[in-house]
C-alpha cells in the first residue's frame, strides 16, 4: 500500500516537492488557499481535508503560516501520522509547533532545506530534528528524499539553516548593493570580475584571516565603512548593508575595547 502524503502550501517549493512525491508512487493530498493542486495531485479544501488519511503532513507554506496550519490540519490527523514543518521558521516557533504536536498526541519534526528546491525538487538536501525526526527521515528517504537526522529538539535544523542564511543571504545582498554602486559610477564590469576572482582564492585559510581581521581591524574598517555608505548616498543607493557592516564593526571596536580595559 503506497504512501499518503499532505503537502501543505503549493507554492514554488511546495509544489516541486509534491511532484516528486507522486512521481515516487506517494499518494499525494495538496491544499493552498490560494491554487489549486494539479493533477495528479488530490486537491482538497482545508488543512485538516489534506491531512485526513495521510501518513505524513508536510508543511511548506510560510513561516507565518506554520502555526495556524499546524492547529487547523491536526483536526484530521489519524493515530500514527506525523507532521513534517519545512518552512523557514525560528528555533522557538519550531519548538511552539512540537509543543502543540506534543499536547495533542502527534509528533512534529523540524525540517530544514539546506538549498534552493528548484531543480533538486525532493531531493534537496533536508536536515530534520526533533520528535519523529528519525520516522520522517525514513518515510522520506523510501520516497527519495536525502534526510540527514540530527540528535536534538526541534528547532535545532532550523539553527543550522538561519546561521547559514546569515552569512549567505548576508554575503549575497552585500555583493548586489556593492554591484548597484558600481553600475552607478560605472565600474560594473570591473567589480563583477574582481568578486568573481576573490571567490576563486577562498579557502579555510582565508575565512580565518576574515574573522581574526575583521575584529582586528574593527575601528578603521568600521570607519571605512562609514566612507563607503556615504559614497553610495551620493551615487543614489542606498546603504542598507554597508551601514550594517560598519555597525557590526562599531560594535566589534567596543567590545576590543572592554576586552583590553581601554
């Protein structure tokens, strides 16, 4: 007997992932307020109606969202089923959703996806903590999935992935703002091939002399800084990451400061 799975959220992720589920023999039982789920997809009316019968609920909505998903759905939870929350939410609205599982008798897991879901679609690389991490895992990994389960609460996947998106949502907006500057003093083409190049030297090495650097160095860089967002004031952009970063550097300075008694 094959597998029912409830996709909640059909939206870009959401709907790859239902696909590949079908296309792995799952039965599939979708719903989204705002499009219907295509064939052969089940679409259904409500939370709960999607989750009727499933043995699994994944939930990929919205972070938003996951809470009011998660109450409405468990009225059509059966003995048995579990709750899967892949959406982008805090550590502590993961750790909410596994308290209302919990009080409610069905486990819920914490799913994060490691990369973007087009053109991996299931196969995107997940992490999963928290209760019945190991089940879904299982359930998961039979339909193709590669699930790495992490010995934590839930909230710990969703750790890993925010700290990650710090530093690579952080890097990107900083490179497109920088990118921005550029076009407007036309020199687009000579940053695009100097980024290009820092990337090709990058190794361990270097991301330790940037952390001992960069707290080193935090006075004159956060200075330096403070030029560099009034040169994109005058060129029109505005500063929203280069302000960030000599902030980070100010506070970095003062904490030098209370480390040194100066």
């Amino acid at each position: 007997m094959s597998t029912v799975v409830a996709v909640l959220g059909l939206g870009e992720a959401g709907s790859l992932i239902a696909r590949d589920l079908s296309d792995a023999g799952a039965q599939v039982r979708g719903y989204d307020p705002a499009v219907a789920a295509p064939a052969p997809i089940t679409d259904t009316g409500s939370e709960a109606d999607a989750a009727d019968g499933a043995d699994l609920v994944l939930s990929v909505n919205s972070a938003k969202a996951a809470v009011g998903a998660l109450r409405a759905g468990l009225r059509g939870m059966r003995p048995g089923a579990a709750w899967a929350d892949l959406n982008t939410a805090s550590p502590g609205v993961k750790a909410e959703l596994a308290g209302i599982g919990r009080d409610h008798g069905f486990p819920v897991t914490d799913i994060a996806m490691m990369a973007p879901v087009p053109g991996r679609g299931l196969r995107v690389p997940m992490l999963a903590s928290g209760d019945g991490a190991a089940d879904v895992a299982q359930r998961l990994g039979s339909l193709g999935a590669s699930v790495e389960v992490l010995d934590g609460p839930a909230g710990l996947a969703a750790t890993r992935k925010l700290l990650r998106s710090v530093f690579y949502k952080g890097m990107c907006t900083s490179i497109v703002e920088a990118l921005q500057a550029a076009r407007s003093a036309g020199l687009e083409d000579w940053l695009h091939e100097h980024i290009a190049g820092e990337f090709g030297t990058l190794d361990a090495a270097t991301l330790d002399r940037i952390i001992t650097g960069t707290r080193q160095h935090a006075i004159r860089r956060g200075a330096e800084m403070e030029a560099a967002a009034e040169m994109l004031t005058e060129l029109g952009v505005p500063p929203l990451m280069a302000d960030a970063s000599r902030a980070v550097h100010d506070r970095l300075a003062g904490e030098n400061a209370d480390t040194t008694g100066n």
